[in-house]
C-alpha cells in the first residue's frame, strides 16, 4: 500500500486508520449540557481533531465551522442564538485572561447549560473567541490548572493547553459528573494510544484497550 492510499484508509468518524476504528466502542454519553463546538475550517480537515469524538460520543453536541478558504469567509458570520436554548446559561470555555473561573461561574447558574467551545490551533480559537464573545456578548469562563495534556499526537507548548475533548471532559464532570469525564478522556486514550503503536512509538501492550486481532502496522517503525 502506498502512503498516499495509506492516508486515505481512514475512518471519517474517528479519524483512525479503518482496521483500528474505534466509533463502535465509542458511548453514548446523554448530557443536560448543550455543547456547541465552533471549528476552524482548516481544523476539519485534520485527522486529529477531536471535536469529531466529541459529537460521535454526546448526542447534544453540535458543530459549526468557522471561516473558510477565500477571503470573503475568512470571518465568521454571528453565531445564531438559536444553538442555545432561551433558558439555558450559555458561556465560552476559553483560558483567556479575563476569564471568569469555571467553578464559580457554574455555581453562579442553573442547569441546563451551553458551552460554546472554540476548535482548533492555539491561534484559530484565541481568534474564534475574542469574535464569539464581541458577537454573543457571552461570558468567557476557564477550567482550573489541572493535570498536563495528554494528547501526545501535537506539540502543546504549556501545560494549561488541552484538545477540545479533554476541555470538554473536564467541563463535563463538573457539570455532569466524573464518570462523563472519565468516560471522554478513555476515547481519548484510546484514539491516541493506537495512533502512536501505528506509527511505531509505542508498544503492542502498552496500547489502552489493545489493538484488534490480527491488525498489524503498515508500516515498520
């Protein structure tokens, strides 16, 4: 198999190579929690965007794309109040500066609630945020310091930097409930684990949740 038609065997659910697909063992998880992830455009082309686990695993997350390849749609158009309920709380979870801590504004609301989650490179969401909130008006809040990352398959240079779905499993078991989280961060361990045993980096055994009968890499490491 060549490496081009390598690339192209891949699952455009979960982004896997297709004999490591994951989307069956993927759960349900139903929240009261509305989440409404805005994706870069470039961000959907990229088989490692987790936003895609994120809405195979909550059947309340949606996504919308933001921008796109000509200049014209370089920006945005406001984002429809209608992604979120009349009478649900709704915020951006964004580390900015001047955001409000998670906590304290999740005790300040009642559930349901809305979280608009920006996707993609550092840059594309710091940009996606600062426009969400100048259009919505809405409230930036940031999760607390927490462990480090634990998505090996990009370069993250601080610790207070996480994909889009371990932001949402953060957020989520706060809102939810450890067991949402945890649940979330497993399909995250499992998508990255078997990435890494397929490009070499890491061991058969050491794989979370192993690698099904029979798959073997294509390529040697």
């Amino acid at each position: 198999m060549t490496r081009r038609l390598h690339r192209r065997a891949r699952c455009g659910t979960c982004g896997l190579h297709l004999k490591l697909c994951v989307c069956d063992t993927l759960p349900r998880l139903d929240t009261r929690t509305r989440v409404v992830i805005v994706r870069h455009w470039r961000e959907g082309r990229r088989t490692s965007n987790t936003a895609r686990l994120a809405c195979a695993c909550l059947p309340t997350c949606s996504v919308v794309t933001y921008g796109g390849p000509d200049a014209a749609s370089s920006l945005a158009p406001p984002l429809p109040s209608s992604l979120w309920p009349a009478k649900t709380a709704a915020a951006v979870l964004f580390p900015s500066p001047d955001a409000v801590p998670f906590a304290s504004w999740c005790a300040g609301v009642g559930a349901p609630v809305t979280l608009i989650v920006p996707d993609g490179t550092w840059g594309q969401t710091s940009r996606i945020r600062q426009r969400l909130v100048a259009q919505t008006g809405l409230p930036c809040v940031a999760l607390p310091d927490g462990p480090p990352s634990a998505y090996r398959l990009r370069a993250i240079d601080r610790s207070s930097r996480l994909s889009t779905l371990e932001a949402l499993a953060r957020a989520l078991a706060v809102l939810e409930g450890p067991a949402v989280g945890a649940a979330l961060e497993r399909v995250l361990a499992v998508v990255v684990d078997r990435t890494l045993w397929m490009r070499g980096r890491l061991d058969r055994a050491d794989v979370t949740g192993g690698i099904p009968d029979g798959v073997q890499r294509h390529f040697a490491p």
